[in-house]
C-alpha cells in the first residue's frame, strides 16, 4: 500500500542553503513505494534557491516538492504581534499555520531546518496519535535546566505553569494531527498566548507546549535526537530514566536536529557537524556554501 507521506519545512532566502542540504538527505533516504509531499512554506525564496532546491527532487517522480508562499498569511493575522528575539525569526511561526495551510490534510512532518535525515521519514506515519494534537520528542537540555536553575524554574513552573517539565517536548520535529489541530483553533489559541504572555523563552515551542500540554505523545528520541545536551542528564541520576531514552536516540537515529545557535554551517568542528556538510557536498549549493564559510573565516583557508 502507496503512502501518502505530507513533510513540511518554513524558511527565507537566508536559509534556503541550508534547506538543501536537510531535504537532500530527507531524499535520500525515501522508498519508491510511497508518496512523498514536501511542502516549503516560505517568504522571499529566490528564483535561484528555489533552482537549487528543485534540482534535488525533479527526477524522483515519488517526490512533490512545493513551494507555498505564506506573506498573506503575516498578512491577514498580523506578524507584528508575532514575538521574535535572539535568532527567531518569524518564520518560526509558520508549524503553527500549517493546519490552516494544509487544509485537506489529516496529518503532517514538520522539520526545523537545522536537521540531516537519516531514515525514511513514512515510517514516523505507522505511529498512532489518537486523540493527541502532536507527537514530538522531549526536550532534554531543558528538562535538565528546569532542575539546575532557579531562573527557568521560575519562568516554567511560575510563570508559565507547566505541571510536569519532564515531558516538555521540543518543535523542531512534529508529527501533527491537523484535524485535531484545526478543531481547537491553533492559530487562535496562539496569539491569545502571545498576548497574554508578551515575551516567550521558546516563542513557537513554548507555545505549542501549553496548548498541547495534555494533548501530546511523547516520541522516541530517534526523530528528533540532539547531540549537544547537558552532561548533567547522564551524570546526575535524577536523570537515569530520561537518559536511557536519550541513549537510544544514539543507537537509532533517524533525524539529527542542531540546536542552539551554533550551528554545523557556522562551527564544522562541533558535534557531528561532519556529517551536515557530508550531505552538504551532495547537493548543488555546496560550492557556496564553502564560499560564504570561508569568506566569514579567511583564517580556516
């Protein structure tokens, strides 16, 4: 039986390079069996990128890349109120509009898109969400921070209320129920959230995590595995049952995510930040991708 297999990315021109390089290895790593929608949500994309990005997929007839400019949507409910700060840009937004977008879907894989793919993402769709609105992995590094610092504490626990931290889950991969998600009006529910709240740690994750507070499957670490955590969650032993499951993310990893701001197109020396630019030399963006590297850092020539 053929698959219908719906994934989404949300990115700018800024990222589309990087968008390359995680869709090449999404490719790589699909069965012709199935069939695969791979939705990019996007602002100013350029006719160049955009080039780059279709070269990847145009001989695959199981791929169906497409690109859905979302500018009307900022439009028509308003991007100023959307907070940003840091390295969030607005664009981060976009998961929470795909039920909208997506509107004759049942069910979508949103991926950030500092990610490399590392197995066929079809076999994420056999998980059985229920009546859950999403299924996304936890977040380690801040079920380990909600324990060490009194600020996060103070901000999760009093601020926010979340009554159990340890299934805080990150956004950078989602398996999204969109029925359930339309039903309770998502995009409604968030900017009631960013209007009582003003500012956010985690705008988009801190948001989808109290709408989906009691709503929400918590995935094998594999779909989402972090490979820069806190030593603390295998060294303290508070943590012992938590870690276990991060360790099998290391055995079974399906798609690696590289959180924070140091990311493996800017730092090549950290944590598996090799295998990014292994994919990265498969794609046609590779060349300028060494260029901008190097002309931020002619020291590494």
């Amino acid at each position: 039986m053929v698959k219908e297999v719906n994934v989404v990315y949300a990115a700018n021109n800024k990222y589309a390079q990087y968008l390359c390089v995680t869709l090449n290895s999404l490719i790589e790593n699909t069965s012709e069996n199935n069939h695969y929608n791979i939705y990019i949500l996007e602002t100013d994309i350029s006719e160049e990128n955009k080039n780059y990005i279709k070269q990847i997929s145009d001989d695959k007839e199981h791929i169906n890349v497409q690109f859905i400019n979302t500018n009307e949507v900022f439009e028509k409910y308003g991007s100023e109120k959307l907070f940003c700060h840091l390295y969030f840009t607005k664009e981060m937004y976009l998961r929470i509009f795909i039920p909208l977008i997506l509107s004759d879907k049942d069910r979508a894989l949103y991926i950030d898109i500092d990610t490399i793919v590392m197995g066929d993402v079809a076999d994420i769709f056999d998980i059985d969400l229920g009546d859950n609105y999403l299924g996304a992995a936890r977040d380690f590094n801040t079920v380990v921070n909600y324990k060490y610092y009194d600020s996060v504490r103070k901000y999760f626990g009093e601020v926010l209320g979340f009554k159990d931290m340890t299934k805080y889950f990150n956004s950078g991969v989602l398996l999204m129920n969109l029925n359930k998600l339309r039903e309770i009006n998502i995009v409604e529910k968030t900017y009631e959230l960013l209007e009582k709240y003003k500012e956010l740690l985690y705008p988009d994750q801190d948001i989808l995590n109290l709408i989906c507070e009691d709503h929400k499957l918590i995935l094998d670490n594999c779909w989402n595995y972090v490979p820069l955590i806190n030593m603390a969650l295998i060294q303290d032993e508070d943590f012992y049952e938590v870690s276990k499951e991060w360790v099998k993310g290391v055995a079974n990893r399906k798609i690696i995510h590289y959180i924070s701001e140091e990311k493996p197109w800017e730092f090549p020396d950290r944590f598996y930040s090799t295998k990014w630019w292994h994919e990265a030399k498969k794609t046609p963006v590779y060349n300028d991708l060494l260029k901008e590297y190097f002309t931020k850092h002619p020291e590494k020539l």
